[in-house]
C-alpha cells in the first residue's frame, strides 16, 4: 500500500506554537523533493507534546496541503486506546490514507493487550492501519506472531508495519507469517538498505526530513536493483543517520533543517531542548559530508 521515502515530519514551533506556515512550506518541499508519503505527529514530530487540538490541527493541514499528491499517514498513536481512535477517526474525516498506530506506551501491555488494543481500533475506525513497532521507546515489543495475528485477522484494516525493533530477522517472520505483499516499512534509517534487501521496500526517516532528494534517489536505486548506486547513496547518507539521533530527537533534525532552510527554526518543546554543540558538531559534519550545506 505504501513504499519509498516517507518523512516522518517534525513539527515546527515558533514563540511556543505551531508554526502552521513554515509547516505547509514544509509539506511542499517533501513533495517536490521526490517524497512518496507524509507522516505528521510521529515521533519526531512530538505528538506527545501536543494537545488535541494541536495534534488534529496539523493533521489536517498536511492533508489539506497534500491535497492529494501524496498520501498522509496520520500519527494517530497513544497509550490510550480510546485517544488512538479518537485521533483514528478524526484523521479519516480529513482524508488521510492510514493512521501509524504505536505500541501503548508506559502501560507496559502484554501481547493479548496489544491483541486487545490493536483488534479495537481495526473494528471502531475504518482508516487503515500502520503498526509501529519501537520498543526501544515504548518498552513493549510487537513480537511477530502478534503482527502475523493481527494482520491475518484484519487484511484490510492492518495494512504494513513500521518496524524500528532494530531486529531485521522480523521482515522475514512476517512475509514467512503474512506474506510478502504485506508492507513493511523500516523505521531505522541506518537499517533502511539491509531491511529493504530483506523485503522491506520503504522507509519512515527522520533523515527524510532534511535529505528528501537524497533519500528519495536512494529508494529509486533500491527499487532499481541498482546495489551500487544504493550503497554509493547510503554512504553519503550514513554519517547523518546517526546525527539525527546525537541528542534527544527530534532536537538534531531540527537543527539540521535550520541550517538548510532559514524558514524552520530548531526550537522543541519541553521535556527536550535544543541539541548540545557536540551534536551541532555532529550534524554539520554530516550535513557537509552529505553535501547538503
């Protein structure tokens, strides 16, 4: 349903608010730089950080601002099974495509729980589903007989897998389990070419949101079959990978998209600050080294 380059967008804050214009200006550029689908309120876009209103409201301007060039997978994740759909349903008013759905985090919920939750929202929303599988995050693992369960239960509702458990054996569990038209999506940008040798065949990156020619270009050369050019491409892109995540993200990301785009400040919102100056040091090294800057 789903592949290619998919930026998982941050957003954008300015004097403590929602940064709407620099935003729409965002989605533009993701656009023209060869992005194949959205994802705004991830992680890197601190959906944790935002109320309701807030969240909903970006939601709905990446979609309006799409207007349909490119699908938008609306974060609509939470602890809280009856806020995920609550955030479910409102995305599918605005017409996203599919909700990016994550483990509960903090409630710790075992694999019948996630069954629970999971199985809930297929049946209350009829947006289809991303599972987002980031243990790392949210302590609990979708192990893969839960996602082959799920996705057997419900084929038209859970529909792919972002998978950032850092474990590649799983995209061979669930095309054993599933098969392999179900859409896996890695969620490590460091993993992306491996994970698609697996069977993988995208990536939702953080690095996408500075690098969205680059990272478009390397999906095109995966897709092609062209290893040479792929592994010429994620070597310029590598050393920025992992910048992305020198400090809390989406801290570095922000910074980086600053000093490619005078429109997007690096500000974040509390519980994280601004990246430290050894992860500025980091990120325009990586920003040079990938030619950006």
């Amino acid at each position: 349903m789903f592949s290619g380059s998919i930026p998982a967008l941050v957003t954008p804050f300015r004097d403590g608010s929602f940064d709407e214009p620099a935003f729409r200006r965002l989605v533009d550029w993701q656009i023209e730089s060869g992005s194949s689908a959205l994802v705004p309120c991830g992680t890197t876009g601190e959906a944790s950080t935002l109320s309701n209103a807030e969240h909903h409201r970006v939601i709905e301007v990446c979609v309006e601002q799409a207007a349909g060039r490119v699908p938008v997978i609306a974060g609509c994740g939470s602890n809280d099974t009856m806020n995920a759909r609550l955030h479910m349903n409102f995305s599918r008013k605005t017409g996203a495509a599919a909700a990016l759905c994550v483990a509960p985090y903090y409630n710790r919920p075992s694999q019948e729980g996630l069954l629970a939750h999971f199985s809930f929202l297929a049946e209350n929303s009829t947006l289809p589903i991303v599972l987002y599988n980031v243990p790392g995050r949210t302590v609990t693992d979708i192990m893969p007989e839960t996602v082959c369960e799920l996705a057997t239960r419900f084929p038209d509702r859970i529909v792919a897998i972002k998978d950032a458990s850092g474990d590649l054996s799983r995209v061979t569990d669930h095309r054993m389990g599933i098969g392999k038209d179900f859409c896996q999506l890695s969620g490590d940008d460091e993993l992306w070419l491996p994970h698609s040798a697996a069977g993988g065949v995208g990536c939702i990156s953080v690095t996408a949101n500075v690098a969205p020619a680059l990272c478009a270009e390397f999906q095109a050369a995966i897709a092609a079959n062209d290893l040479a050019r792929a592994r010429d491409l994620n070597d310029k892109l590598y050393p920025l990978h992992y910048a992305m995540f020198e400090d809390a993200s989406p801290a570095p990301v922000k910074y980086a998209l600053s000093r490619v785009h005078d429109w997007l400040n690096p500000s974040v919102r509390l519980p994280l600050v601004e990246c430290s100056d050894r992860a500025r040091k980091a990120v325009d090294d990586a920003l040079a080294h990938a030619g950006l800057v």
